[in-house]
C-alpha cells in the first residue's frame, strides 16, 4: 500500500480551486431540505446570471399531489398512509425520479429531491426532467403483504401522473426492485397491457435492466477512482469508509472492494465496523441479507455511524440518509475526498467548513448519478423490447459518469469555483436553456 492521501485539512491543488460555493452570508441553519435546495438553485442563477423569469419557473415543481389512502393490515385494522409524487421540470423530457419509503418523506423532502432530480439528469446530459415520489411509512414495520398492498394503492393513487412518457418512478431509500415489479404490475392492469417502461429498477425478469441493482454504487465508484487520479492514487491504493449499507451503500462498498480498494469501515442503522485491514465486504453483505443488519458481524472493531465519517481515510462516501456532516462534524472530517452517495449528505454549513478545510467534495448531484444513467437505459430497453449485457451496460454507464465528471471538473477549474457549484452551473443552465428554446405556452 502506497502513501496516504494528505489529511483534509491540509490544502491541496484541487482544493484550492474554488470558493464561492456558499457566500459568507448564506444562513448556516438552513436544514430544511427544500431551503437548502432554492438555495444552491439561488447560488448557480446568481452566477449565470439567469432570467429572473425563468429562475422564478425553476424554484417551483410544476405538479404536485398528495394522495392520502387506506391500506388493509394484517391484523384486520384499515390504516391510512400520506404519500406524495412531484414532478419539478419536464423542460428535458420526461420527469424522472425515486420513491422511497420513510418517515422523513415529507412534502418538503420530496420537493427538494425532485428538483435535485432535474439538475442530475442535467448534469449527465440523459433526456429527463426530475420528479420524486415518497409514501410516509416505515417499511421496516410493515410486513411484506402489507407493503405490497401498500405500493400497489399508492400506484394506483398517483396513476394520473406516471406512465412511460409522462413520469417514471424508481428505487429509492425503503424501496427495491420488489416494489418497482409491483408498480409496474399495478400500473400495467390498469392499462390492460404490460408496460415496462413505467418504471425502472424492475427485476431483470420482467424488464429491468441488467447493472441496475448495481448502478448506483458503480457510478460512485468511477467518479472516485476520477478523484483519486488528480491525487496520483489508484483505488488498489485507497482506504474508504462508507457509510449506509442499503440499495446504494452495500454496492458501493462491493464494488470498491471488487475493484481492488481497502474498504475499512461500514456501517448502517444500526452501527458500524472498522478494520484497518480492511473487512471482508461479501460476508458482510451475507450478514446483513440474513439478519437485516451489518452489527451481528465480527469482522471489525464496533463503531457507531458518526465515528466511522471521522475515521482517518482517504475516501469518505456517506451512503445513507440526510444531513449527515454538519456543522458540528464537519471540522473532524479526517478524510481529503469526500463522494456524497447519498442525497443531501452535507448541510451547507458543513459544506462550507470542508471546503475551507480543503476537502474536495463530489456532489450528490454527480457522485450518485450512475443509477439515474441505467435507468435511462433500462427505459430505453424497455421501449425497444430490445435487451442489452451487462457489460454493455457498465461501459456505456461509465462513458458518461467519466464525461459529467470531467466537464464538471473543467467547469470548476474554468469558473473557479467548487465542484457542487461547478454541476449546479451545468445542471441549472442546460434546464434554463431548454425552457427558454422551448418558450412559454401558450
Ligand atoms: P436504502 O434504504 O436501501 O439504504 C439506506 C441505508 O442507510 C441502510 O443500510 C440503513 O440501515 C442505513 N442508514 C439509515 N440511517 C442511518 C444512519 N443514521 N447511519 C448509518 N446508516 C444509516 O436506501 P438507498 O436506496 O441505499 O438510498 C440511500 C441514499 O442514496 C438516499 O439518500 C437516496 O436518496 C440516495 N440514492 C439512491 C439511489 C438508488 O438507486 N437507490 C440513487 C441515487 C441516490
């Protein structure tokens, strides 16, 4: 194993370019999730100097609807679930976006998320605009009949805005190709008629794309062996720390470990493990598929999950949930890369503190794309009724992570500035120019 990276707080090259992400005067509070996101929606129009007229049309999702319904229990009850779908721009082409099942899914979160979404297939340059649905609930507490009767109202709910060139729904946090299967079910007895290409993340058995389970994880693995190289690094040479073992985490940390990286520390819900000799990623992935989380292995030293996001790594990937660097931890964030697997990991206080420290950070935006590509690809599939191999898939994805990373790279270096605003620069103005050729109806 060759030489560490430099610890975060020393400054490098890369690091040094850029420093307008947030002004001074930005509010460091600003959590709420929709805030943060007309914020940096605020920051990138100010540098574009955008239309007011058009940043007025971006700061709101055109369609919003909340759907309460009744789902039949187990136990007999009736209870009744929130849930909601948005769609922020369609400008590119039709809204795509995850669903998730959580109790943090508010109207807000998934407001905010929808319009990352837009800015995210911007940013890859693939023909969508962004959506996002979400259903308040914990899926951990539903059993599997219910959870299916669940997504199968819902759908049926939200059935006037989803269909294959309207709007199309995906994994997300609590939801897997499971529920994308019974989506696309329900959705296709309403038409009469099987409709694939409503909905991607599906099993490959009934029209998912093969490299989509994986696609996330994937991409943030390319964007970080994209990082390490302006280092001089290679991933054999990386030490990582991956926080959130789910759809996106658990990929993550295999295919670090798959493409030669010392994976050091996990963790999930429920805690993590470290071993800086690096963990054995495959059993771990046994563990938690068998008891539902990573802590009844041995393989490491116990740590909780704020522990594992200051361990002295070269690679931070936090792959969980929410506001996980903060204004309390960020100044002990050891690690001088970070890659944000997850969305909105990073407040925009800590974001300014890691960028002083000079951290270099890959935004969500970019970093987690790679599952959005695939979809894109598995709709694409879907229409053709045409199938292609994985490795077709993994190539074809990589070819544009690589390329969104290097022109959101170029873009930094050329604008001087970070590389959150660097991709919001991109994001917001391929969106800005597509509302504007389009013009406004009527
Ligand atoms: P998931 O539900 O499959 O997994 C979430 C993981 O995070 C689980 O392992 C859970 O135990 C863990 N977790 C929850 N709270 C935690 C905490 N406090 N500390 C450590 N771990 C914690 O969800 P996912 O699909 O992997 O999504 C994770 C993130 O990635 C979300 O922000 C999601 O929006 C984003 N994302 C997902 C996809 C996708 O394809 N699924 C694509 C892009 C972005």
């Amino acid at each position: 194993m060759s030489a560490t990276i430099p610890a975060a707080n020393h400054r490098t090259s890369i690091s040094a370019k850029g420093s307008l992400m947030l002004p001074e005067d930005t509010p460091v509070q600003a959590q709420n999730p929709h805030e943060n996101a007309l914020e940096l929606l605020a920051i990138a129009a100010r540098h574009l100097q955008l239309d007011p007229g058009i940043h007025e049309i971006l700061k709101h999702a055109e369609r919003e609807l909340t759907v309460n319904f009744p789902v039949k229990m187990d136990n007999g009850t009736m209870k009744t679930f929130t849930g909601y779908r948005v769609q922020h721009n369609i400008a590119r082409g039709p809204s795509k976006g995850g669903l998730r099942f959580s109790l943090g899914a508010t109207i807000e979160e998934v407001r905010a998320l929808a319009m990352l979404m837009t800015w995210k297939c911007a940013i890859v340059n693939i023909p969508f605009g962004g959506s996002k649905g979400g259903v308040l609930c914990d899926p951990k507490q539903l059993s599997v009949g219910e959870l299916e009767r669940l997504t199968r109202r819902y759908t049926s709910e939200i059935g006037i805005l989803i269909g294959p060139d309207t709007d199309i729904p995906a994994p997300d946090m609590g939801t897997n190709a499971q529920t994308m299967a019974w989506v696309m079910d329900t959705y296709s007895m309403s038409k009469g008629r099987t409709v694939p290409a409503v909905v991607t993340g599906k099993p490959v058995s009934v029209g998912g794309s093969e490299g989509r389970n994986d696609a996330t994880g994937r991409g943030i693995v390319f964007v970080t062996r994209e990082a390490l190289r302006e280092y001089g690094k290679r991933l054999a040479d990386a030490r990582v720390a991956v926080q959130g073992f789910g759809n996106v985490g658990g990929a993550t940390a295999r295919i670090f470990h798959e493409m030669g990286a010392r994976v050091v520390a996990v963790s999930d819900a429920g805690g993590g493990l470290y071993n800086p000799n690096g963990l054995d990623i495959p059993a771990l992935l046994e563990c938690a598929n068998r008891d539902g989380t990573l802590t009844t292995h041995t393989g490491g030293k116990p740590i909780s999950s704020a522990e594992l996001l200051e361990l002295d790594v070269d690679v931070l990937v936090p792959a969980a949930i929410e506001n996980q660097i903060t204004g309390d931890n960020a100044h002990r964030i050891k690690a001088p890369i970070v890659v944000e697997g997850a969305n909105g990991p990073t407040t925009p206080e800590a974001d300014r503190i890691l960028r002083d420290n000079g951290v270099f950070l890959v935004p969500d935006v970019l970093a987690n794309a790679g599952g959005v590509v695939v979809s894109y690809f598995e709709w694409v599939q879907d229409l053709q009724f045409f199938f292609w191999q994985e490795e077709e898939v993994n190539a074809k994805m990589e070819a544009i992570m690589v390329h969104a990373y290097r022109d959101v790279r170029q873009t930094a270096r050329r604008e001087d500035v970070d590389m959150r605003l660097a991709a919001y620069i991109i994001g917001v103005s391929r969106v800005a120019e597509a509302a504007t050729i389009r013009g406004i109806y009527p």
